[in-house]
C-alpha cells in the first residue's frame, strides 16, 4: 500500500481494522480494502485479543498489513482508541476505522477524502452503509438524537447526489476521523465499552465545532453484530441499557433530564413486565438489562463483569 501520494489526496491516510473473532469476516474485509482506488494508505489490523487466537492467523495471513495486538479486550472504544492512536503516532492526518464485519466499495475511501481535503472544519465522515435484510439490502446514512425519547435513529438516504450532508452522528462501524479532532476529543470514551461511543464522540464534536459529515455516495455493506452474536447477544443488552443511562445523563441535567429518565425507566417498566414470559432468552435479556442499570446506578463502567450467565 505504499504507493506513491496523490498530488489531490497529500495527507497521510490509514485505514483501521478491528478485529476481534471472525476471522472469516475480517478476511473479506481486508479483501475488499486492498481493492480501494485510493492512491496511498496504509492498513492496520488491530486485534482485540480475540479469544479464539484469530488475530495471529490474520497477522500471518497478511503480511503487508501493520498489526496491533491487545492483551486484553478493550472493546470497541478502547480497541478503537488504541489503533487510532497508533495511525497517528506514525503520521496519520485521517483514519478510516472499520468493522471487522464490513465490506467497501472500490471508490470509498476516494469519495470520503474529496470531502475531507474540502472540508477544513470536518472532524468525522461517513459512508452510505447497506445492511442485508429480507428485502435484499437497506440504507443507512446520518444519525439523530432525540434527547426527551433518550433515544438515537438511523436515516435512511435522504439524497443521493448530495456531496455530503451534516448530521449529529454517524456509524461507528465506518468512520474518516481527522486526527487532530481526535486528539482534540481526546478519542473515544472508554467508559462505554460498546456501544453509544460513536454517537457520543460525534456530539461530542460538533459542540467543540468539529462537523460530523455522512457522505451518500461512498459506500460500504456491513453484516452488523458480528461480535455479539449467539449467547453473547446478552453483550447488547446490557451495554445497550448502561450506556444509554450514561450517554443521555452526561448530556441533559437537572428538570432537562427528566423526559429522557421517563423514557428509559418505562421501557424497562414494559421489559419487566414482558419478558419474563418470553423464554429463556427473554430472561437472559431482562437479567442484562438489570444488571445494566445497576451498574450504571453503581457507576461501574467499561467492561463488564457480571455477564458470565
């Protein structure tokens, strides 16, 4: 990948992997990376301490990739923050962070930094994503937040022949970050482990001025949920209910946080009363929903150490 720079693209650019479990995926990703028309990066595989001894196999596997091993699961804002962190102690400008369980269009990474290089005040870009579903695929884009619902949307492609449309957030499972905004934001909070860290940065950057950008004619699939899937589905649920709590909390105080509290208190209400009729599996959920507000409750955050269930 190292090429010769692109007169129209001089920053230095990497794009990086996260990989944990799933080799399989990371492969097909890795694959279609190295078919980027993008004159000149460089790829960085981070690995997650994958359980499964994945990451040393793909480190053999693809010898002209970097590679990063974590000795411990830092999740996907710490593994995140540690790969980021490394682009940029080498000279990385812009870093494009991917799912191990997305796959890119040839030209992504092209469309993404013609915005970039454009865009003096843009902190994050993003890809249109396409997610398979039983209608063949569907689309993603731009991300709001409704601060009295506690609750954060997707938007589906609102114009296709726009260069690139602001929005509150976009997916953490494609994101050009610029390195100074990052650095600036001082990266990913840590204390989310998974999930809502991506919307939080991108709030996080747009009230420090940094625009948060979703670029519709860059595209990416993603399978979604690759690492949380089977038993592990108990993962989502948890975080899910902690770091809601702790996203619209650190973000609306005093009499402005009570629509969002009413919110997330009366979907547990509706779960408490639910699931305890629906299985095993709804018993997993409520017992991780639960242990999820306590903790939040509790102030215990990062990884969790009570979904050994």
């Amino acid at each position: 990948m190292n090429t010769a720079p692109d007169p129209q693209h001089p920053s230095k650019v990497f794009v990086a992997v996260l990989h944990y479990t799933g080799p399989e995926n990371t492969r097909a990703c890795l694959e279609s990376v190295k078919k980027l028309n993008f004159k000149d990066f460089e790829i960085l595989v981070t690995d997650n301490c994958s359980p499964d001894g994945s990451g040393k196999l793909i480190a053999q596997e693809y010898p002209d990739c970097h590679h990063l091993s974590l000795p411990e699961n830092l999740g996907f804002a710490g593994g995140s923050n540690a790969g980021i962190n490394w682009c940029i102690e080498r000279g990385a400008e812009w870093i494009w962070i991917l799912n191990n369980d997305t796959e890119v269009d040839p030209s992504a990474l092209s469309q993404l930094m013609e915005i970039a290089v454009k865009q003096n005040n843009a902190g994050i870009i993003g890809a249109t994503i396409y997610t398979p579903d039983k209608s063949g695929f569907s689309r993603s884009g731009t991300g709001t937040i409704d601060f009295k619902k506690a609750k954060t949307f997707e938007r589906g492609v609102i114009d296709d022949n726009a260069d690139f449309i602001e929005c509150q957030w976009v997916s953490g499972c494609n994101m050009l970050i610029r390195a100074s905004a990052f650095r600036q934001m001082q990266g990913f909070d840590e204390r989310y482990f998974l999930y809502f860290e991506d919307t939080d940065l991108c709030w996080r950057m747009n009230q420090a001025n940094w625009k948060c950008l979703f670029a519709p004619k860059a595209r990416i699939t993603h399978a979604g949920g690759a690492s949380t899937q089977g038993k592990l589905a108990v993962w989502r649920s948890y975080y899910y209910t902690r770091n809601r709590l702790l996203f619209f909390m650190k973000n609306r105080r005093g009499a402005a946080a009570i629509p969002a509290l009413l919110s997330i208190y009366s979907h547990l209400l509706r779960h408490l009363l639910v699931l305890p009729f629906r299985g095993e599996d709804g018993r997993r959920q409520l017992k991780a929903e639960l242990l999820g507000l306590s903790d939040y409750i509790n102030g215990k955050f990062g990884k969790a150490t009570c979904l050994d269930f």
